[in-house]
C-alpha cells in the first residue's frame, strides 16, 4: 500500500509539473545591448577596423613580372607574392584569350527597376545558380564589400551584418526560379521574407569547367561517373549519361549533366522580375569590378578598401583572408585553357559540340573548344 501511494504521489507530481506553466526568459535592456556589441565586434568590416595593422595587410612591391590585374587581385585577397608564386600563375593574355578583358553582367537595364519598386530598408542581395558556380564567393565578397545602410533599422529582415547582405534567396539559391520563386521557402534564410523584394545575382560557369567542378563535388547530382571517368557525358555507345538532381521540393531528371546546364540557365534567362547574371571567371578576375556593380545596382554603398575574401574565419573580432590557398588554386585552374579539357572523352565532346546551347555560350562569352580529331 505503501508503495502504491509513493508512485501516485510521484505521477501527481510529475502531472502537475507538465501542467504548470513555463517560465520565459526575457533579456534585459543590457543583455540585448551586449548581443548587439558583439555582432558588431565580430561583423565589423575590414575597412571599419580601427587598428589596420593587425591584419597585416600585404603591399606586394615586387611583382617578379606578374600582371598589375593578377597583382591587384592578389594584394585585395592579401596573398604575398612570391618568385615562385609569379612562375606558377597563367599571365593576363591567356586569361583575356578565354573571357575578354571586361567582364559580362547582363540584367543592368532591371536595377532602375527594383529600386524603383522596392524601399531601401526593405532591400536585399544574394546569389543564386546551379552547384559549382561560385555562389558561396560571392556572397562572401558582398557581405565584406556592400552595405545597404538602411537595412540595418529594417523590420521585415537581418542578416548577421545587418547589411542587406544575404547568403541565398528565400526561395533557395540552386532552385529552378520558374517553380520556386513565390511558391517554396528556403529552410535557411527562407522564413518570413518577402520573395520579391529580394536581388538574386545569378552566377554562371563556363560549361566546361562547371563539368570539372560536377566531377570533384557533385552535390545533390547523380549520374553515371566515377574518378576514372567524368565527365562521362556519353557511354561507349554514345547514349547520354541519364541525370538525376534533387531540388528543394523533389527530384528532377535530364538527360546529362549537359542538358541541366542548358536547361538551368535558358529558364533564367526567361525571367523577367529584376536580377542580375554574371560569370564566376568575372568574379575571380574582376571581383571589385562586378561586386561594386551589383551593389550600385540595389542602392547599397561600397567600401573604399576592398577585400577579396573567398571565406572568413574570425580571430579577435578580425577577419582572416583563411581563401587565400583556395583562390590560387583557382587562378590556375581557370586561368590556363590546358584545364578546361580535362577528363573529357573524344566522345564527351562531340557530344557536347552538338548539344551545347550555343546562345549561351555566345551570350556570356564562352569559346568552343576544337574538336578532336
């Protein structure tokens, strides 16, 4: 009897502490001031930075021969320059005979139009496009470089910066626009914003390169490949390599990972709302260029010290250039036409010589490699 009572007290007890009601903690005026102080402190921008020295920012006086373009790109990412460094990288004509000397930005006609349309605390900037395009750099150079100051007192979104600065659209950066935009959220950085008023800056890769890119990192992409075969655009009997991508809300199926490039990009170049379309060669080669365009483009202010930061790690409240061996390994795997190629069969590229939409590939610049013979 004895026992009973003690285990029917204990389930009261257990009952009248599930029923009773939950206190909310509430922060006081001073935790929240504290919060604020160190965002700021952890998201100050390398140009804010009282103390400039501490980051011990490279000059790169001695430029052992390199072109003033690769040196400047170089000294915003604060790489030192080197004798060794200089013989490694592709020279300035190599990288012009691929891409031109300007970079391409198509959408410029649609700025006027946003700002138009959307208030200046209410605006917002990020990227979008298929896996391997350079989406994750740009926003790291947007969100160093750009500032929409009347984002920071805006009630209808906040990024970490409070800079209108944001990592992906609300309906998610590698989504298919056409069946995403307004009718999907993003479970990161997608609740509670308004779809429309939203910039997207579109990154495009050269095709080529993006296959390259697909074979070390296929993301959400599957198709029939392996180390020792990729791109694998075409089997033995020159069937092309089904392909299968998961999206936001389900899978969608191509006929190659060449038919999901056409594909991806010949829908964004249906959309008519406002946004912006430029090559990931662009971002790497003329980075200052294109991210102060697109931050002119939504009204924003753009630093007078730019940094070319591929990603950051933070140290005493400072940011860290922790990019700088991924950048030049980027220069040379971009920046030499001996790497486009790699990987592709004979078969691969007749394929994709038939295949390739070549409006886009005129359209932003891109050369048709030889066939092979």
């Amino acid at each position: 009897i004895a026992r009973k009572q003690q285990e029917q007290a204990k389930q009261e007890h257990e009952q009248a502490k599930q029923q009773r009601p939950k206190k909310r903690r509430t922060r006081s005026e001073s935790d929240i001031r504290r919060i604020d102080e160190e965002r700021r402190r952890r998201y100050v921008p390398i140009d804010k930075v009282k103390n400039v020295a501490k980051v011990n920012k490279v000059k790169n006086t001695d430029t052992f021969g390199v072109d003033e373009h690769i040196v400047k790109i170089l000294t915003a990412a604060n790489i030192k320059l080197d004798e060794e460094l200089a013989s490694q990288l592709p020279t300035w004509d190599d990288i012009v005979s691929m891409y031109g000397d300007k970079p391409i930005i198509h959408g410029l006609e649609t700025c006027q139009t946003y700002r138009d349309t959307v208030v200046p605390a209410d605006r917002m900037l990020g990227p979008a496009g298929i896996f391997n395009t350079g989406t994750n750099l740009l926003f790291e150079l947007m969100k160093a470089n750009c500032n929409i100051k009347e984002a920071r007192t805006s009630t209808t979104h906040r990024e970490p910066k409070r800079n209108g600065m944001r990592f992906q659209p609300p309906w998610g950066k590698h989504n298919p626009p056409s069946n995403y935009r307004d009718q999907h959220v993003a479970k990161f950085w997608g609740e509670g914003i308004n779809q429309t008023a939203f910039f997207p800056v579109v990154m495009i890769k050269d095709f080529y390169h993006w296959a390259g890119s697909q074979c070390r990192h296929s993301y959400t992409t599957w198709w029939d490949h392996d180390k020792d075969r990729c791109p694998n655009l075409v089997d033995t009997w020159n069937r092309p390599s089904r392909t299968t991508v998961k999206f936001g809300r389900g899978q969608l199926h191509y006929d190659s990972i060449l038919d999901l490039w056409n594909k991806y990009y010949q829908e964004w170049e249906e959309q008519t709302f406002p946004h912006l379309t430029t090559r990931y060669e662009d971002l790497l080669f003329h980075g200052e260029e294109v991210t102060k365009i697109a931050c002119d483009c939504v009204g924003g202010a753009f630093t007078t010290n730019f940094a070319y930061v591929e990603g950051s790690a933070k140290e005493n409240g400072l940011p860290i250039h922790n990019g700088a061996n991924g950048l030049i390994k980027a220069l040379l795997q971009y920046g030499k036409s001996a790497n486009r190629l790699s990987g592709f069969t004979d078969r691969d590229r007749l394929y994709a010589s038939k295949t390739l939409d070549s409006d886009l590939v005129n359209r932003y610049g891109y050369s048709a490699p030889p066939l092979p013979t």
